[in-house]
C-alpha cells in the first residue's frame, strides 16, 4: 500500500456524507454481486474485492479520527461529523460478511490465491470491529452474537490458516464481546501510562510521531505470544500503534503535497513536514522491524501472523523490512494483495472524485447561488462607506477599532490585531498594515474561518464598528468555552484536491469544515462568528438584491450556502471601476500559466503547473463570431496537448503519472493509462508533448524515453519506436570534438550508442502526419535530429533521416531548445532555441553542410504553416518574423513589424508567449499581460498586415464559475459500474482497456 496513494484517497474522504459514499460503494457493489456467475478465475474475483478494499480505506480514516481517544464522547467537536455512526460500521460489517460467503462459500474450497483473499475480508472485519471498540458506543447483547454467528458460520473452512482461524475463531469473538464496554480502553491506557507512552490524536496532530520500541513492544508481544489475561488489550495496543505509525506517514504526505501547492517548498512549514516525515520513517521502520524479529522468532504464534499480514500487505519501502527466508516467503505471498490493494485504491480516488462531479451538476442551484451571492458582496463592498477618523471613538488600542472586510466566503471582519498577528513575519505588509490603508493586498489565511481559507484582499469597513464593540463584551464563560487544536502544519483537509466537498444536505449552523488535518486555532471566536454571521451578512447583502422578493425559497438558500458550501467557492467579480473587484479577479490565474496550439493552430489549450482544470479554446477571428470553449476537471495537471477533436492531458495522481485522452468537449477522460510510476522520491520529470494534426497520434518525452501513442475510440495504444519499447534508441557515432559542422561523417549509422546525458528533447509531427521528428540536446554539447516514419504499425527511422552536429562550445547544458519541426518537401529540420548567439537552425538532410543563422538568436517561439515550408518566429527582442524555406535550404525571412505592437518585452520569453500558424497568411499569438489573457491575429497579404486582438480572460472567468452539465455527456449517461472496472495498465493492440467513466474536479479552482 503506498503511502501517497492513501493520501489521496484520505484528501477525497474528508467530507461529511462520508456515510452516503459508504452507502453508495455497498449498494453498488451488492447490484453486481447480485449478477455475478463466480467461477475460479482470479481475474473474477479481483473486480469484486476491490470494494471491500474501498471499505478498508473508510474504516482506516475513521479510526484516525478516533486514535488516542477513550471514546467518541472524547473526540473534537470539530470531527464529529466526519464520523461513521456505530450503526453503519455495524451494518457494513454485516455485509462484508455475506460478501464473504457469496464469493467463497464454506461449502467449495477454496484455491491458495483465493483465501489469500478471503483472509483479507477477515482483516477488514479486524478493521471495523476496532472501529466500533474505539468508539465506545454500546451494541445491544442479541446483535453482537448475531454478528459473531454469522462470522462463525461463513469461516466454517476446514482449510482455514491458522492467522484466519485465529482472526474468526479465538480473536474477534473476545472483541465483538468487548464492544461498548469501557474495560479494554482502559486497560490499553495503563499499558500505555506505564511506559510513558500515547498515542497522538488526530485533533492535537498525527504527527510528529515517535515511540520508543524497547520496552514497551516487548512487553506487549509478549502479552500476546503468551495469551496473558490482558493478551486482548497488548494485541490492540500493538495494532494500533503500527497503524499510527502508518497513518503518520499519509498525513506526512497529505500535508506535503497541499504545502507545495500553496507555499512551494522552500516554506518553513514544508521543512517542518520534512523533519516529521524522517522521524515517523524512522519510528516505524524500528517498530515494523521489532514485530517481524519476533514473527521471525514465533512464526507459528498466529497473533503474530496476523500483525505480520498487516504490516506485509503495505508497500510503503518496496521490499521486505527483514531480510530473512521466512519473511521474504511471506512477503512474496502477499504480493497479489499488495497489487490489488494498490489498483483498487486509484479507483477509489478516482470514483470519488466522479462522484464530487456529479453531484455538483446535480445541485445546479448552487451554482446560480454563488453567483448572486458574488453579486451581493461586490456591490456591498464597493457601496460600504469608510471610517472617518475624527469620528472614531477614543480607546486605549485604536488597533481594536479597525476592521477589515476580507474576501472569504464568510465575508468576515477582521480586527486589525488578528491580521498584525498573521503579518509579524512578513515586514512589508505588516509595515503598510500600520498606516491603515484603505485597502490592503496579501495572501494569508483568514484568521476567522476554520481551515485554509485564503484571503487575498481587505478593506477597511465602517458598518461593522458596532459589532467589534460587541464583539469585546462577548461573557468571559462564552469566551472560555474554547476547543484547541494543535499545529500538525495543515490546515484542511490536505490539498488542493480535497478542500471543497460539495454535498446535498446543507446544514445552516455549521461551516464546512475538513478534518483530515488539524490547526492551530482557537475555535469559540470562530463559533462566536458562525452564531451571529449569518444573520449580519444576510441583512447586509439581501437589501441590495434586486431579485430577493421576487423568489424567498432562493433567499433562504442563499442564505444557508453563505454558512457551508460557499464557503470553499472562489469570489469571482465582474469586470468594473472597483479596484478590490479587478485585484480579486487576477488570483484566479495560475502563477505561471502554460499554453499550446493544437497543430491545426485553431485549438488553445490553457493551464498551470499542479492545477486542477485544462481550459480549451476553439478560436475564431471571425469579427462578431464567439470562439468556443470548454473546460476539463483533472487533478494535478502537469501538462497538455491539443488536437483539433481531442485533448491529451499528463496528470499526477498521488505517486504516478497518468496520461489522460478527452474528446473536444467531453466532461470524462475517454482513456486513461499509468504512464511512471513510484514519484515518491523522485521528482516530477521536464515534459515536452505533441499530438498530430489528425489526432491519432500523441508522443511525449518523459525523462530519457520518447514514447509514441496511437488513439482509438475509447482507447490507447502504445507504438514502438523502431524496435524499441521499452526505451528511445539513442542510436549514432559521436559528432568530431572541432566545433566545424560535420560532413558526411555526421550522419550515422543505426549500431553505435550516443554518449552522455540527455538534456533536454523537442518532438513534433510533420504536417503530413507521416514523421515525427526528435531533436536531442546531449551533455557532451552535441545535438542529434531524427525523422521518424510511419510505417506498417511502427515508427521506423532510416540512415539518411538522422544527422549529428556539434553544438557551440559557449551553449550552457540547461536546455534552452524552444521547437522543432520538419519540412517534408525540402526534407530539411528546423530546430529554434532562446540562445544569445547565432547557432545551426536550419538542418537538411540531403546537405551534409550546416551553418548558423542570424535569424537564430533567440527564438522564444515558432510554428509551422499547412503547407510546412513556412514559419513563423518570435525572438527575446520583441521580433516577429515570417519565414519561408527555399528551396537552396535557407529560409527568407520576413518581419512582421506591426505583430509585435502593444506586446510588452517580458511577454517575449520562453514560456510567456506561444505561436501557431493555422493559414498560410494567418499567424495567431497567445500571452498574457495584466490578468488579461489575449490572442492576437495577424494576416499577411501582399505587404499589409491586418492585427486583431481579443481578450480570452471573460471566458475564461466563465469555465472558472461554470460546469458542463453531466446530462450533455453520452458517455455518462451510458455510465457503467466502475467498481468491477480493471487496474490501471497499459492497453495493448489487441484488448484495448476502457478508462472507467469518472471525471476529476478537485475541491478548490487555483
């Protein structure tokens, strides 16, 4: 089990109809067991376990909840919604059981690789009866020995392992028994107290984690290897201290993945993950090595075995945490499980996510909510009058005076300590904060709003002075009823991916709240808040509807929004003359906003690094024609490319990389595959995409590989490059060390290896669709071209289509090539880079000689003509030229002299501006300047230039706010199961794997 995946699956559970998507997985899964024909086929057998694994995933986070508690009555208000009722693990239990007996009756034995997993139902059962201990609540006499009759009748085996007989038999018997009763929590406290030992709750942090093993663990296993009295209790203590350790571990990562998001990790906080990441390593690495020593030593102890099941089915270090013949039988045995349990959870994540969608388009009311509660808070933020100051009542702190309207959900007013508190690192602001500005910008937490809710902007209010006064002579026994909850350096529920949940029941008196990660916050000013809000905001904001009369049922939802689902909506404003509403406006790009063409020059693709949406544009430049636009939902977003009917998206999925297929306005990827695994320790790689101007093929380099994908209907298949799958053949002789082109000694034949590192790799598809070529930037200051062909199923390169050539000695090894293209009719490369110096631009493959270009001085960007002979150039000098290639190989330029008006200097950088070339007399240009997000056409005919300039930045605020119903989609009305769907894996030639039909949105838009 990988610790990164569980994160994922943790950030995606942390909701309050947490019971609902219990309901939802058992209902499901019962319909397809219920037409299931089992026969003795693993492959049969896997899709329907799967779910049970789901249930797993929900009972570990409940009892994360509830670690270190006596009981439920001991659990944080904060989280008690986010709590399974006794009733439903009770029933969930019951059910596992009957799924047991359906799927391996008592009757029929069972192969080895089948009770392997019917020993896991058996572990899960472990899971969720611990979860009712924990919580403590009573269970009356007649349904506790109901459910250990029908756990005995459906294990009634005669080949039972001794783990699992005594898992059913001897073990969780005594603990059903031991349901509501407080005596094995106590008893588990003095073993704890006696060592000096506790378990961390989830309020006051899962972490840091740290116990030490030597004592304690020895006396527990030996209370359970002797079947002392008390053996219950040392074996639930030691159950839950390795699951502490575990879950340590995943809110590491829960925490790690939401701070680098938001902070980069250079943040303290990052650093403080760090630390807490290598201790809880640490710790558990000691404690999993002293249970497997005497698992090693009791190997027929079977409470050992049990524990030693629980510990080998993770795959947190990917090997054995002992290397002995014993336990690495074991851990080999257990390797299907631990492949199951990896599959099953990425479904998981991906099923949830589906559901966030769906229940978004099925609550379409929310939506036209949000947007008059925009409206609202825009035209009382702008018509609220400011403080005079010789009106302002003298008082010891004038800081106590001053509040400030901030742009959360809540709408909070902020007294300005609150704020000097959160600015005391930040010099700058807190330094500006002093001179009482009427408006001030800053990006910080709102002290007021329990989790991470960003403001990104406050101004100074008046109407609110009274209820600072009011807020001062709050009773000191209201303002002493407080809640604390520690620093476990997250606040929500971890990441971008998990802090909006979107739910059908609403809950007027309650904000929403994630639990997955405590903070620091003193909670009774904010439950002071929550009482009085609504009714403030509401009667400051319903007078200034226009549409508040004419429809109450919509006030009052409005209302109760204001106070829980709203509260994760980003504040979107409408262009105007107020400065808070334009500022506001900006944040919703992403901070380094990524784009593309599609190869026909008429698609563009908008993105951010790690965001959670890939915006599309069908561009027109039809005067008074609309272009068209559409947005997909997908997590951690990485990058993309655009096809004129498809959309190809690389995502990072806790610790993998998929590879994404959309049609042109499809809400679901139609194919998805694991492109890289195991990210865990490695960094996410530079990538360069394509796809062809047919849309059949898409290629990428990913690391030192290129890898080539055809797209079929719902599918995806990987080509190989020449004969090679597994890894792009670098294939050529070594270029001569002068720096004078080579000749014909530069071109190479297909038996010799290429030296050093790649540095960096551009790919692109000819305009005929029939080659694909590759330059490569190598360590050794070479540079290689390859044409790539298409033929009979592969791509295949011969002799005459590759050269090698040395590159300047001046040229850093950091990778500055821009694009590369192919010339079919001229058989020529033309390969751009942001260099200081003239360079080789032009590479043919008939002429063995290859010269630098002046034109080559810094290209940032270019792009190639339907006809391929023309294309069009961008350099770092604010330059835009149009060039043709001749037939002596060399290309005549031309410059656009009025492309480049109005484009400011810092737009012509790598990156910051893209070109396409969708007519021979058409050029468009992409950048974006000032929150604005603009596209230029140019046309160039007999001398004239006619320039267009449009502003893509109002749709673009539209797809923000905007989702496409769920009802326009044919694949999701067609919508299959997808708990019985297969792993995620490569698709063949022959069975191509459909990617289950579940669209990603994360909770919050950045």
């Amino acid at each position: 089990m990988s610790h990164p995946l569980v994160a994922a699956v943790w950030e995606q559970l942390g909701r309050r109809d947490v019971g609902n998507i219990l309901r939802e997985i058992i209902g499901e899964h019962a319909a397809e067991l219920a037409v299931v024909q089992m026969q003795d086929d693993v492959s049969r057998i896997e899709p329907l376990i799967r779910p049970v694994l789901w249930i797993k995933a929900i009972f570990d986070l409940q009892r994360a909840y509830l670690q270190g508690l006596t009981n439920v009555h001991d659990c944080h208000p904060y989280f008690l919604p986010y709590l399974l009722p006794s009733e439903a693990i009770f029933s969930t239990l019951m059910y596992l059981i009957r799924v047991k007996s359906d799927l391996f009756p008592s009757n029929t034995p069972a192969p080895p690789e089948f009770a392997r997993h019917r020993h896991f139902i058996a572990q899960v059962l472990l899971g969720g009866i611990r979860l009712l201990l924990l919580r403590g609540d009573a269970i009356p006499p007649d349904l506790r020995f109901n459910l250990e009759r029908v756990m005995r009748a459906a294990w009634h085996h005669p080949d039972l392992s001794s783990a699992e007989s005594y898992l059913i038999m001897d073990l969780l018997p005594r603990a059903i028994d031991q349901i509501g009763s407080p005596e094995l929590s106590k008893k588990q406290s003095t073993l704890l107290t006696s060592n000096n030992t506790s378990l961390p709750s989830f309020a006051s942090g899962l972490y840091p984690f740290s116990i030490a093993p030597e004592t304690l663990m020895t006396d527990l296993l030996t209370g359970v290897v002797a079947k002392k009295t008390d053996y219950l209790a040392s074996f639930f203590t030691l159950f839950d201290i390795i699951s502490a350790a575990e879950f340590a571990l995943i809110q590491c990562h829960v925490d790690r993945r939401r701070i680098s998001q938001e902070q980069g990790y250079s943040n303290a906080a990052a650093s403080k993950v760090e630390e807490a990441f290598a201790q809880a390593q640490e710790t558990r690495k000691k404690l999993v090595r002293t249970v497997m020593a005497a698992f090693d030593d009791e190997f027929s102890a079977p409470s050992l075995q049990v524990l030693a099941t629980l510990i080998l089915s993770h795959n947190a270090e990917g090997q054995p945490p002992l290397q002995t013949r014993r336990i690495r039988d074991s851990w080999t045995r257990l390797l299907c499980i631990r492949g199951v349990l990896e599959d099953s959870l990425g479904l998981l994540v991906r099923w949830l996510i589906n559901r966030r969608v769906q229940m978004w388009d099925c609550n379409g009311e929310l939506e036209s909510i949000s947007q008059d509660y925009q409206r609202h808070l825009t035209q009382w933020l702008q018509n609220a009058s400011l403080p005079d100051p010789a009106a302002q009542p003298q008082s010891r702190d004038k800081r106590t005076s001053i509040m400030y309207a901030v742009d959360c959900p809540a709408v909070h007013m902020v007294p300005k300590a609150l704020l000097e508190e959160q600015l005391t690192s930040r010099d700058t602001l807190y330094e500006h904060l002093q001179e009482n500005p009427e408006f001030l910008t800053l990006n910080i937490s709102c002290p007021l709003c329990p989790g991470d809710i960003r403001i990104q902007h406050a101004r100074m209010i008046k109407p609110l002075e009274q209820a600072s006064t009011a807020l001062q002579d709050v009773p000191e026994s209201n303002r002493n009823r407080r809640y604390f909850i520690a620093d476990s350096a997250s606040r929500d529920t971890a990441s971008q991916s998990s802090s909006t949940s979107h739910t059908t029941s609403l809950d007027p008196s309650e904000f929403p709240r994630s639990p997955v990660s405590p903070i620091t916050r003193t909670l009774g000013f904010s439950d002071l808040m929550t009482k009085h809000s609504n009714t403030t905001v509401t009667e400051l904001i319903s007078p200034l509807s226009s549409h508040a009369s004419s429809d109450q049922l919509r006030e009052r939802q409005g209302t109760r929004s204001l106070s829980r689902e709203l509260k994760s909506v980003k504040i979107s404003f409408p262009s105007g003359a107020s400065l808070f509403r334009k500022a506001s406006t900006k944040q919703k790009l992403p901070r380094q906003p990524r784009s593309c063409f599609s190869a026909t020059g008429r698609t563009l693709l908008i993105w951010g690094a790690g965001t959670s949406w890939v915006m599309r544009f069908e561009l027109s430049t039809v005067e008074g024609q609309r272009s068209k636009c559409h947005r997909y939902d997908v997590s951690g977003v990485q990058y993309a490319a655009a096809g004129d009917k498809r959309c190809a998206v690389i995502a990072a999925v806790g610790e993998h990389l998929e590879l994404l297929i959309f049609e042109s306005t499809g809400t679901i990827a139609d194919a998805y595959l694991t492109i890289e695994s195991g990210l865990q320790n490695q960094s996410i790689p530079s990538i360069c995409m394509t796809m062809s101007r047919n849309d059949r093929f898409v290629a990428f380099t990913i690391r030192e590989e290129v890898r080539v994908y055809e797209i079929g209907a719902g599918a995806i298949r990987r080509v190989p490059l020449g004969e090679h799958l597994d890894r792009y053949p670098l294939l050529g002789e070594e270029p001569p060390s002068e720096t004078a082109i080579p000749s014909k000694e530069g071109q190479y034949a297909n038996n010799q290896t290429r030296p050093k590192a790649v540095i960096e790799r551009k790919i692109q598809f000819s305009v005929d669709e029939k080659h694909l070529v590759v330059a490569t930037h190598l360590g050794d200051h070479c540079a290689y071209v390859d044409v790539w062909g298409w033929n009979a199923g592969q791509w295949i390169i011969t002799p005459d289509k590759s050269r090698s050539f040395k590159l300047p000695s001046w040229m850093a090894n950091d990778g500055d090539l821009t694009c590369v293209f192919y010339d079919s009719f001229h058989f020529t490369v033309i390969m751009t880079a942001f260099l200081g110096r003239e360079s080789p631009m032009l590479v043919s493959l008939a002429d063995p000689n290859i010269v630098s270009d002046p034109l080559s001085i810094r290209i940032v960007h270019a792009a190639q003509s339907p006809s391929g002979t023309r294309f069009a150039m961008a350099n770092g000098a604010g330059e835009i030229y149009m060039c043709e290639c001749k037939a002596n190989t060399l290309l005549a330029p031309y410059q656009l002299k009025k492309a480049s008006t109005k484009i400011s200097l810092a737009a012509f950088k790598p990156g910051n501006l893209t070109l396409s070339f969708p007519q021979e007399n058409e050029i468009l240009v992409f950048w974006a300047k000032d929150g604005k997000l603009l596209l230029r056409a140019i046309r160039y005919s007999e001398g004239v230039e006619v320039i267009n300039d449009f502003d893509l930045r109002p749709d673009f605020d539209r797809l923000v706010v905007e989702r496409v119903p769920a009802g326009n989609s044919p694949a999701q009305r067609r919508q299959n199961s997808s708990l019985s769907n297969q792993s995620v894996a490569e698709m063949d030639a022959t069975t191509p794997v459909r990617r289950p039909d579940m669209a990603e949105l994360p909770a919050r838009l950045q």
